[in-house]
C-alpha cells in the first residue's frame, strides 16, 4: 500500500434493513489532504464516516486506515485517527481543562499535551470554565481538541460547524486551516455547508443517496459543471420557443422559458462575456437585468439532481 | 500497553466519576440528609409510645333496618366508662386509660346514624361500628384492617370487664428497652441497606444511560479505554460514597438512638461490599440497553419498588404468607438487610453472614458480567 494513503475505501456497501445507506462507494484520502463527503440528510455521509471510525461495519468492501483494518488492528487506527461526532454532550460539571485531563489520560499523555490543545483550539480563557457554561461554538472547539489530542494522523469530524452561527463557524475553520497548514494532518469531513468545504477541502465527494455523483477539486467539479461564473439574465423582449443563440466554447447557458431567464456559466468572464453580447446584440436583444455571481456547490447540487442541498 | 497505563486510565476514570458526582449538590442532600432525615422521623415516630387514638362510632339502627332488638347503646357503653347516667343531648364522650409502660389509649366515641357512621369509616376517621342488640354489643368493621381490629380487641375486652381498673394492672408487661430490641434497632440497618441499594441502582442507571444519550460513550470508546474500567471506576465512586453515606446514617443514629453494633464489624463491611457487588451486576444489566432515561427509571422503579415494600425494611417481611416469605427471603435487599441487622443487633460475626456474602456477590458478578456482554455503548 502507498505510504501517503491515509484511508482508502473500496467498494463499500451498507444497509439499514430496506434503506440501502452506502451503495459501492470508493475513494481514498492522501496525507495532508481534507476531503468533504458533500449531500443532503441521507445521502450516506455519516454512516460512511462510522465505518471508518470502526463503530458500523460495511456489509461488503474493504477499509483501510493507514494501511490497516479494523478487525486486526484496532489499537493502532485508535491511536491513528481522531474524531468528532455530531452533538457530543461531554460532563456539565467538568471543566474543560479536566475533560481533556481525561482523554489525555486515556491516551496515556500528559499534562503538557493538555496545555498545547488548549492554545490550539483557542480555548486559554475558558480552560477553568465548566463544560455546561460553554456556547455552541466553545464546546465544537473542545470536541475538536479532544479529537487532537492524541496526534491523529487523520481527523474525521462529522458535521463540526451544524448548529453554529456564522462567527464560531468561522472560529472552526480558521482552527482547522491553522492545522493544515502547520502539520500533515489528513481530514474527512461531512458537511451540508458549501462554503465549508469550499473553506477547508482540496478535493469534494458530492453523495447523494449513498453514491458518489462527483468528485474532485472545487475547481474541477465547477468546471466541470459548465464554469466558475454564473451571470442570470432576462430581456426587454418576450422570446418563444427556443433560446436564438447557440452555446460556445467559451460559455454554456440554460434558457427557462417561463420564467424567461438566460443563465449562463463561463470560465473566462472576459472573453466568454463579449462573445455573448456580440451574440445577442446580432439577434438585436436587448438586456433587462444582468446579476454576475460565483458557481456555488449549490448550484453544482442542483446541476447535479436537479434538487437543493437542503431539500 | 503496560500496567501502568492500565492504573491510569482507572485512575483518570474515577477522577472524572468523583467530580461529576460531588459537584451535584442534590446528591449530597438525597444521599447524606435524606436518609439521617428519615432515620430520625421514624425513629421517632416509633420510639415514643404515643397516645392511641381509637375512634368508634356508635350506632343505634343498622343498615337502615329498624329492629325492635335494638337498644341504643350509646348511653350504655357511657354508663360502663363512667358507672353513671349519660348526660342528656349528648353525642360524644371521650375515655382515656392511662399506662406508662403501654401507652394511654384514648377512646373516642361519637354517636351517629349508620350512613354518617358508614361516610366517616370510608374516610378513614373512625375504623369500627357498635350497636347493641339483645343486651350483646355487635362489632362491625373491616378484619383485614389491623388497626380495626386492635379498636375491636381493646373495646370488646373493656365492654366485658366489670370493673374497667383491672385494665391498668400491667405487673406482667415488661418493656424491652434493650439495645438491639427496639424498633429503631430493627430500622437503621435496614434503611443501610436500602440506602445502599437506591444509591447504587439510581446512580449508576443515570450516570450510564445519560452518558449515553449524550454519545459521549460512543465518544469515549473510540480512544484506547478499556470499556470495563469506565464502569468500574463509576462503580468504584459509588461504593466509596455509599460507605460515607452509610457511616453517617450509622454514626447518627449511634448519637441519636444509642444503637449499638453487636457483631463483628469486619464482617458488616464486608456485606456492605458484597451488597454494593449485587447491585452493582443489577443495575448493569438493568440500564445495559437503553438510552432513554423514561425507559431507565421505568426499569429501575420495576426492581426497586417491589424490594422496598417487601423487603422487610420498615416493617417485618414475616407477615406475609409462608411461600412468599421463602421467595422474599432471596430478594438481595432482603439478604442484605437481614445480614446487617443479624450484625447489628444479633452479634453475627463473619461465618454467620458467609453465606449471604457469597450469594450477593456472586450474583451480582455473573449480572456484570452478562451485562457488560450486551451492553450498548452507542
């Protein structure tokens, strides 16, 4: 096996008596490298990540965590990775210095170890704090550094930031860009949050009812999906029938014609943008509104299925 | 992994079990005050011979049917007490005979048509109905109700007396005031044990079925933890504070009641120990699935209440009839209780108890052990 491959999955399957959670899925995560399983409740996402964590076993496939199984080495992927499980109540009335006494003493660490997460997670002023007087984002922090504390070599963190306003979202990646950039730590991440995986992740896994729909960098699955740039128009005239102008190479654009709205997707907005003026200034259209915006993993989703995210 | 990672890992453990539980003032008030508090009511209660009150309703016509047997018995039951004539319109009298060693039983006798006589019995105000026919006094009332029945002995042995004095006479009582003869000797080892058993059941059945509604089981476990050891040192916690608990009530009612421990006290400890072993297994197996905590005070209430009322804790348990004292018998509170009060109050030592210690303790092994085997971590 590859030395820089932290986890690879083969062909998982895993059911739930008729609900079929992960149906073949494969991919694999290099050292250093964040990848977020992407999808709607339901998609597969935690239960593919449980699987990994050695809580549910696949039905058929292999998993392998530095190399390793979990039936024959389950000591040694405990020390290997790390985790964080969505909502995760630790003791009310232990402070947070205490509660990761604790987990350090299971790992057999010492205090030292303690003091260095602490700095780590940003969590210095409310070390003595009990656990129950913590907000929503200070008790993610501490999940986060108790899934640190034993030097993991791979962080599975499910759904770290659901539940969290905007600010403590952002507390959480900043916590987690610090990590990437300062060790070789490899993260898998499920999330229903774009920007968090356009925040943290150098490759995507979009899931959807427990296959993959694509996968790649943000880059790739954008470009992939027609470009980076999405401008939305609408006409001064009423067109019927088929949109009068043809794709390019240099843009892709779908026409709603009830709706009687031109969305375009383009790469070179430059280029791609004068050609399309060019175009419809020869039909003689004349522009009523004109919105310019990102490609979102929204709209990749919605490309993808034809459904929200968050339906 | 070595030895000295294994001590460490219990160790951080019991910390986290230790300080989760002293930081819950409720526990001190439910475990430490409660029991002295209830120690002291009912040992109060019991330990002064109060006056008795005996209610009785005194009824001319019954059940509505007149009878020409009948005769008002009122002024008659009067003229008994007092060898003189009932004043007139008068409806109540009150009688009390005085004992030192017994206590003052006071009779209070109202006289009433038979339905207010039958509302106040079904409210619990009077428990025994007399009327008087054909010179006999007539006694209704409900045979399975001990305190009626008592009213019935004392009033009937009074109406057949002719001279009411004989009644004082009490050269053949002789009060048992011994240590080890009272009934708070009887109460306090018993409420040990009870002690013993809710704090174990409860505290235990909480600590794991929160834990694992909150995942941190779950979150637990997927670090290098050997699972048995978090429910050792849980355990551990528990039995340490159960001991301070049970000292407490102990040394309280030494201060308070003058109760004495007649045996040997290695051998109370270690029933202490082997109780704290058997319902340690219990309470295991007991909350080893769910993690609903309705469902686990639903599971708890089912083994608990039933050994609390039958157990034989505040009142003997030998009342009951014989197959059910065979099967009562084996109940752990039940082996419990009876092995501490042979200790308190019969002077057992450690061979008269053996037995008990070996039941309870391996019981409550085999109980772990079955329900560490189903137990759902998540």
């Amino acid at each position: 096996m590859n030395q820089d491959i932290v986890v690879k999955v083969e062909n998982v399957f895993k059911s739930f008596k008729t609900v079929k959670a992960v149906n073949g899925l494969s991919f694999e995560i290099k050292a250093g490298q964040f990848l977020a399983l992407l999808g709607p409740n339901g998609a597969g996402k935690t239960t593919m990540v449980e699987m990994i964590e050695g809580i549910q076993q696949p039905d058929s496939g292999q998993i392998h965590i530095g190399g390793k199984e979990w039936k024959h080495h389950s000591k040694e992927i405990h020390q290997f990775i790390g985790l964080s499980l969505q909502e995760t109540r630790f003791i009310d009335k232990l402070t947070v210095r205490e509660t990761l006494n604790v987990f350090a003493g299971l790992y057999s660490l010492n205090k030292k170890r303690v003091n260095e997460v602490i700095e780590i997670v940003s969590l210095e002023e409310k070390q003595n704090a009990y656990v129950v007087n913590l907000s929503g984002g200070q008790r993610q922090r501490l999940a986060l550094g108790i899934s640190v504390i034993n030097y993991p070599k791979l962080l599975l963190l499910d759904e770290p930031t659901t539940g969290l306003d905007p600010n403590a979202r952002r507390e959480v990646w900043h916590i987690l860009q610090k990590m990437k950039n300062e060790s070789n730590i490899s993260l898998l991440l499920t999330t229903h949050y774009m920007e968090e995986a356009e925040q943290l992740c150098d490759n995507i896994i979009i899931l959807d009812h427990g296959k993959i729909l694509q996968e790649g960098t943000l880059d790739k699955l954008i470009e992939a999906n027609g470009g980076k740039e999405i401008i939305e128009v609408t006409f001064k005239e009423i067109i019927s029938g088929d949109f009068p102008i043809l794709d390019s190479k240099l843009y892709h654009f779908d026409w709603d014609n009830t709706a009687q709205k031109l969305v375009l997707k383009l790469n070179d907005v430059d280029a791609g943008l004068k050609m399309f003026m060019a175009a419809i200034e020869q039909k003689n259209l004349k522009l009523s509104s004109f919105v310019s915006r990102k490609t979102t993993l929204d709209d990749l989703f919605i490309s993808l299925t034809g459904r929200h995210l968050h339906e | 992994m070595n030895r000295h990672f294994d001590l460490r890992q219990f160790w951080v453990l019991t910390v986290m079990h230790f300080k989760e539980l002293i930081r819950e003032p409720a526990v001190l008030f439910w475990g430490i005050v409660f029991p002295v508090l209830m120690s002291l009511g009912l040992g109060i209660a019991f330990s002064k011979t109060a006056d008795s009150q005996r209610n009785i309703a005194v009824v001319d016509i019954v059940k509505g049917q007149f009878s020409h047997d009948s005769i008002s018995a009122f002024p008659s039951i009067y003229n008994h007490f007092y060898k003189k004539s009932i004043p007139q319109k008068s409806v109540q009298f009150s009688f009390s005979i005085r004992n030192k060693k017994l206590g003052n039983t006071v009779f209070n006798f109202s006289h009433l048509s038979w339905e207010d006589a039958i509302r106040k019995l079904k409210r619990g105000e009077i428990n025994l109905i007399v009327s008087k026919e054909r010179e006999t006094f007539q006694y209704y009332f409900d045979p399975a109700n001990p305190d009626a029945q008592n009213s019935y002995m004392k009033l009937s042995q009074i109406l057949n007396l002719k001279n009411i004095a004989e009644l004082k006479r009490d050269e053949n009582v002789s009060v048992l005031s011994l240590p080890g003869t009272r009934y708070v000797d009887f109460l306090i080892p018993g409420l040990t044990a009870m002690g013993i058993m809710m704090s174990i059941m409860w505290g235990l059945s909480y600590g794991i079925i929160e834990k694992r509604s909150n995942k941190l089981l779950r979150r637990m476990i997927a670090t290098p933890m050997k699972k048995h050891y978090f429910i050792l040192s849980l355990f551990a916690v528990r039995i340490a504070m159960n001991l301070v608990e049970s000292v407490i009530l102990v040394l309280f009612a030494m201060l308070v009641f003058h109760i004495t421990i007649q045996g040997s006290i290695i051998a109370l400890f270690a029933v202490f120990i082997a109780g704290n072993i058997a319902f340690g297994g219990l309470v295991i197996f007991v909350s080893s699935r769910t993690s609903k905590t309705e469902t686990g005070n639903g599971l708890i209430n089912l083994v608990v209440m039933p050994m609390m009322m039958m157990s034989g804790i505040f009142f003997s348990y030998h009342n009951f009839p014989d197959i059910v004292v065979t099967i009562l018998k084996y109940l752990p509170l039940t082996m419990l209780a009876d092995s501490m009060r042979s200790i308190f109050i019969e002077g057992a030592g450690l061979m008269q108890v053996s037995s008990t210690i070996i039941i309870l303790s391996f019981s409550g092994f085999i109980l772990f052990i079955a329900g560490l085997k189903m137990f759902k971590w998540y």
